[in-house]
C-alpha cells in the first residue's frame, strides 16, 4: 500500500511539474506573440507612411499625353 501510495505521489509531482513548464512555456508564447504583434504595427504603419509619400511624388507627376499610333511601312509608302 505504501509502495502504491508512493507512486502515486511521484505521479502527481511529475504531473505539478509538467503543469508548471507548460505555464512557463505558455507565458514565454504569449510575450513573443506580443512582440511579434508590435512589430508587425510597426511595419504596418512604415508601410502606409510609404505609401503616401510615394502617392504624394506621382500626384506631383504631369499627366502623360497620349500618344499618337505610329505608322506601320505600308502606310509609310
């Protein structure tokens, strides 16, 4: 009884332990999701400020002019 008593409570800290590593593995995830999270932010603003200068620099460009068909040799002769 006593040797059955024993394993069970050598399975029940084995079971605390893993709990515990499985709370620190979760809490260690959840900070790198944070981080991952503000960067991604942060490339996302980077990219929208990009985006409007480089639409800033086209609404400076004067518009094209259409061009006209060039002529083909057999119209040329």
């Amino acid at each position: 009884m006593s040797s059955e008593f024993q394993q069970l409570a050598d399975k029940v800290a084995q079971l605390a332990r893993l709990a515990q590593n499985l709370r620190d593995e979760n809490a260690e995830l959840r900070r790198h999701v944070k981080t991952l999270s503000d960067d991604n932010a942060q490339l996302n603003q980077r990219i929208d400020e990009a985006y409007q200068r480089v639409s800033a620099v086209l609404a400076e460009l004067p518009a094209a002019e259409p061009e006209e068909p060039a002529e083909t040799a057999a119209e040329a002769t």
